[in-house]
C-alpha cells in the first residue's frame, strides 16, 4: 500500500540538463525523508535532453513523477498550475530547477505548519554564486526570531518583492490552495510574486523563521544573459504579470503602498533596459497601461528595498512620469541609443 507523502514539491523545468541534479539531490538528502516527499517534475518542451534525465528518475524512484508538455509555454505558470493538480499530499511546496534547499529545510518547514496550525509557514534565503554565500540584508533583520501573525492585516510590511514574496522558500495547505482557487498566471512573468501575494491575502495564521536560511538561490551570470532577458516579448509578459498582481491587491481594502512601489520600481526597470525606440506603438500600449499607477503613487511612500536618498528621487521620478510619460520614453531611448553605440 502507498504511503501518502507529507509534502508535494513541484519542480518546472525547460533545458536544465546540467543544473537538475543538484535540486533533485537536495530533496532526495532532506532529513524528513525523501519516503515522505512526492516529487513533480513537469518539463515545458525542453530540447536538450532534460527529459531524458526525467524519464530516468521517475523509472527509478516511485515517488518522483514526470510530466512532459508538448508546447513550451514560455513561462513557468503552466507547468506548475499541471504540478498543483496531481499533487498527492496536503501540503505543497516548490523548488526552482538550478537553485536548491539545505537538508532540514522540508523538515523544519512541515513541522512549523503542523505544530502550530498555520496556513503557510516561511524561511529565510541567501544567495550562492559559485559557492559564496550571502545573507541579503532585510527589514526582517530587526524582527524576532519567529513571527507569528493571524492574517496580513497584522502586519502588511511583510508583502514586499525583495524579502517575503517569494514563492519557493515556503510550505502552502494544498486545501487553501484549492478553497480559494490560488493558481498561477499563466503567460505572464511575475506568476511566482501572484501566488504567494494571493495566498497571503487569505491565509489565516502566517509564520516567518526569521533565522532560519532553507533555501539558496543561485546567482546566474546577469552579464551573458541582459540581452536576451530584457526583450520586448518578455516586458510585456511582465506587463502581464504586473497588472494581474494590481488587479489582485485593489480587490482588497488595504492599499499596500509600498509593494505597489516595488513592482512599479520592477517594471521601469524593464522598461527602461529593453530596447523599444523603434516600436514607438508598444512603448505608447505599455505606457497607456501602466500610467495610472505612476499618477496615483505616493510621493511620500517609504520603499524599504532602497536607501532612503534613492527612495526620494524614485518618488520624485514616479510623479514626473505620471504627469510627463513621455519623459520615460526619453530616458530609455537615451540609455539604449547609448548602449548600443557603446557597443
């Protein structure tokens, strides 16, 4: 007879042949047990023989499931939307393919969950470019030790892009998940900042390990990848993304301020980075899309992401851009037609 398995960790993957294993071995070496983890892999379309390695781990462990798309989606809303609809046990969790978790994360996690009857519990993350190891600094690093809140309402700050939305460092009730229809956005970047934000909205009892590190994420090379990343395809899945998270936190009494100014901050970024001076046609649909949010912005509203001087001169920019948004247009054609010279 099969045991159920205590936690569901869903995996996308597309063309990681050479980076799976180490996220699949750190699940595989948890101290929960890895009899107790049912593993979900489910591969976007890959061309590079990731398929190949998950048909082999599935043939070897019964508690490792494949699951193979015949389109790649582009993003890895899809695939984990078909993860969450065949995971087995109550609680869910998810692991990015070329990150990985410290052994006792799965276990510390669950039994978070469990013992105090909460709906998510969280950890901590730190950074690791080839074997260095970095704590990000936190508003968190002021906070105790274990926070414990009723709902988001006791203390909003929490939702911040930086520090606590991401998706992967947490344990979810699949019954939540399902009560509430919690599902990823799917053709849009930012689905993984949607989920947790959603999940947060409505989760009765919330808990942070504010010293406890379980999960690190690894530093690609930002320099060989800035030109295929800042694409116009990919800002305007963002723009998706983006606008479906605002769409989200309006359905909801409290304004969240802050987090509104961090995506608004994600999204210029992006903007400004792809090279839209020749489709003046999508810099004006994007813009025309996103202008409300500079115009309603807050000159006053605190990011707690930046310093407080470079806070001052975003907020100061925020507000030109919603009275003047073709000053935005200017400063990323300028910052392109520079780039591209210099190149």
């Amino acid at each position: 007879m099969k045991i159920k398995p205590k936690i569901s960790i869903i995996i996308p993957t597309y063309n990681v042949v050479n980076c799976l294993m180490v996220a699949v071995n750190s699940i595989i070496n948890q101290s929960l047990g890895f009899n107790n983890i049912e593993l979900i892999l489910v591969d976007d379309n890959s061309s590079d023989g990731t398929k190949d390695l998950l048909k082999v781990l599935s043939n070897n462990y019964n508690n490792i499931i494949s699951i193979f798309l015949n389109e790649n989606s582009g993003s890895a809303g899809l695939p984990r939307n078909n993860g969450l609809k065949i995971a087995s046990a109550d609680y869910i969790m998810f692991l990015d393919s070329d990150d990985f978790y410290y052994p006792e994360m799965c276990e510390k996690l669950y039994n978070t969950i469990i013992n105090n009857n909460v709906d998510i519990v969280s950890s901590r993350f730190n950074y690791n470019s080839n074997g260095i190891i970095n704590n990000p600094d936190s508003f968190l690093d002021s906070c105790s030790d274990f926070i414990k809140i009723n709902s988001i309402n006791d203390f909003p700050k929490i939702i911040s892009v930086g520090f606590t939305t991401q998706l992967w460092n947490k344990i979810y009730k699949k019954q939540v998940i399902l009560e509430n229809n919690i599902f990823f956005p799917e053709n849009a970047q930012n689905e993984d900042i949607y989920f947790p934000v959603k999940y947060y909205l409505v989760a009765k009892g919330i808990i942070i390990l504010n010293s406890y590190y379980g999960y690190a994420y690894n530093v690609r090379n930002f320099g060989e990848s800035i030109s295929v990343t800042f694409k116009k395809e990919n800002l305007i899945n963002m723009t998706n993304g983006f606008l479906s998270i605002f769409n989200l936190l309006e359905e909801y009494d409290n304004p969240f301020l802050n987090f509104k100014g961090e995506l608004l901050l994600g999204w210029t970024k992006w903007f400004l980075c792809t090279d839209l001076h020749e489709d003046k046609k999508t810099q004006i649909f994007l813009l025309n899309k996103t202008k409300s949010y500079y115009k309603n912005y807050s000159i006053f509203t605190r990011l707690t992401t930046v310093s407080l001087f470079f806070n001052v001169f975003i907020n100061i920019c925020y507000k030109l851009f919603g009275v003047f948004p073709n000053f935005i247009v200017f400063l990323s054609n300028f910052r392109n037609i520079v780039i591209n010279k210099l190149n």
